[in-house]
C-alpha cells in the first residue's frame, strides 16, 4: 500500500575539516555565491543547509565550522548525512579536525569524499595529503584504497563538476530512499530564538513530507507550524524527504541534534513534549542525586 511505499530521494552531504581549508568557499562555488563574505570574520558558527540542482537532481548540503570548539556539531553533521566530503587544504594537509572529521563519519559509518582543496596556492602538494590521509586510514584510489579524492580549487571554481558528479556517483550506489506519503521525521539542524518571531528551527525532514499548519514534536518542545520557509526563505506548504527547512512555531527552542516528528494532532504533539521535560527533569535530579552520593562517600 501507498503508506510503504518507497521512492528515491536526493542525497545529504555534509562538508566537514579543518578550520579555515575552505568548506563554505567549496559550498560558494558549488551555489555560485557568496556566504563566506557575509560570515562574521569567515568563521562558520552554526552548520548551514542548503540545496543545489546538478543535470536535474538535487543535492542537499551541510556545512560544519571547523573551529575546535565545535566538535559536537560536525558530530551531528556526520550522523544526519548520507556521504562527508572531506575538504583537505592542498597546502596545509591533514589538521586536528581533519582527523576528528574522519572519526565523525567512520563512526556513523558514513561513505567519505575527499576534496583536495586550494590547488591554486603555490604551496599545494596534493601528494602529501594523499600520503597524509593513508596515514590516518584513509585510502584513496592511487593509493591503492578505494576513497574517492578530487582536486579542486573553490577559488578558481576548479574540479567542482567533477566533485558533484562523483558525489552523485557515490549517492547512486547507496540507492538512497524514503517514504513521502508518511508524516514526516528527522533532525534538527539548528535553532534560536528571534525576539519578534519566536523560536526559530531549521529542520531536515529525512523521512515523511511535512506540511504547513501540521504539529510537531522536535526534542522536548512541541507547536504547529506557522509558518514553513526553503533555504532561500520563500514560504513552502510541503517538504519532501531530504528537504531542509525553516519552521516557526515551537512553543520553545529545541537543541540541534534533536529528532523531530510531525504527529496527527496538537495535543499529543504536547503530551510527547511534556513527557520528555518530565524525564528530563528527572535524569537531572538523579544525576544530581548520584553527585551527591559521591561527594558524601569520596
Ligand atoms: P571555517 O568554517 O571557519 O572552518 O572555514 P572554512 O573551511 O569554511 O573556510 P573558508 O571557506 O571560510 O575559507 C577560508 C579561507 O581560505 C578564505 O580566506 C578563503 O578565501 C580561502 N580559500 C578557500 N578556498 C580556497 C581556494 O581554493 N584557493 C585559495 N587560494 N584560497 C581559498
Ligand atoms: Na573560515
Ligand atoms: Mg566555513
């Protein structure tokens, strides 16, 4: 029956590394814009979503700072993502959050692509990171593994078709599905609260169509959206699997990270709320309780 039925959907990569080799300028020159220049001082805080089309079909896109304080969210990245691609600078190699990055994605047992990024800079020696990578446990095809990396140049706009097509290579292989006829479910990518709009939630529906005016329930907090807008802020009435949005009307701020699932009505889509802030609460008094059991007997 139609309630199973499976169809494909567009892959979620994510883009992780080591701070300042590039990420959000690959993503730039992969959208043909410009958000590196409109980031506070090039620093990415929060990971960004956003979608492109390639011959017809789409790709979603996470992008992850690589500062080190921000280990939990490329974490987060690898484990909603479908494919990492790995940016590697040409003239820098292999980094701490390089290394942390392949971690993140071989624990969520995460297909990599390596891109060997700033070709251009005289000081690139695409070589050396191949040899830097195989050294960490990352193999690629020239050296006789089976991790794809590509050289490109997101300066130059270099080697990014051949970065997409392999991208969509590997998507294919992992013949990636979902049901759009269900109520819909994922993660929550990121959220804040706006002073005049309330909380604001960026969700990636992973699974289900979610659909304006339906309720929600995304970690301990719960609401019907309001009002449900694209990556490029246009207002959508239905989001297909694989689809990042912006959603408004959560009664509070949920966590990124946290799962999300529209449910048939508001007053479940409370009780489940309320439920988890119960247990919640609970978890915190009884850590606390065992705190101060320690303190007593140590
Ligand atoms: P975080 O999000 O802070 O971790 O950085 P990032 O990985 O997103 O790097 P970002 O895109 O902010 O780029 C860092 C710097 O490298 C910027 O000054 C870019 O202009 C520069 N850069 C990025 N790609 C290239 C490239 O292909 N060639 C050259 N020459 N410079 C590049
Ligand atoms: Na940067
Ligand atoms: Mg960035």
């Amino acid at each position: 029956d139609k309630e199973n039925e499976l169809k494909p959907r567009a892959p979620i990569i994510t883009v992780m590394g080591h701070v300042d080799h590039g990420k959000t300028s690959l993503l730039d020159a992969i959208r043909n814009t410009n958000v590196t220049a409109g980031e506070s001082g090039g620093i990415t805080q929060h990971i960004g979503a956003s979608e492109v089309k390639i011959n017809g079909k789409k790709i979603v896109f996470l992008d992850t700072p690589g500062h080190e304080a921000f280990t939990t969210m490329r974490a987060r990245g690898a484990q909603v993502t479908d494919i990492a691609v790995l940016v590697v600078a040409a003239d820098d190699s292999v980094k701490p959050q390089t290394i942390e990055s392949i971690s993140h994605a071989k624990a969520a047992n995460v297909p990599m692509i390596v891109a060997i990024n700033k070709i251009d800079k005289p000081g690139a020696n695409v070589d050396r990171v191949k040899k830097d990578l195989a050294d960490r446990g990352v193999l690629v095809e020239d050296w006789g593994g089976d991790v794809i990396s590509v050289p490109v140049s997101a300066k130059k706009g270099e080697g990014i078709t051949d970065l997409l097509e392999m991208i969509l290579l590997q998507a294919e292989v992992l013949e990636l599905r979902a049901n759009p006829d269900r109520l819909a479910m994922g993660t929550v990518i990121e959220a804040r609260l706006d002073k005049s709009k309330g909380p604001i939630a960026t969700l990636l529906v992973t699974n289900g169509t979610l659909k304006a005016g339906q309720s929600v329930v995304a970690g301990t907090t719960s609401g019907k959206i309001r009002v449900m807008t694209n990556f490029k802020g246009e207002a959508i009435r239905k989001a297909l699997p694989a689809t990042p949005v912006e959603i408004l009307g959560l009664s509070d701020v949920p966590m990124a990270g946290d799962s999300f699932n529209a449910v048939k009505d508001d007053k479940v889509a409370r009780e489940i709320a309320e439920s988890r802030q119960e247990k919640m609460r609970e978890d915190v008094l009884a850590k606390n309780a065992s705190t101060t059991l320690e303190k007593l007997f140590s």
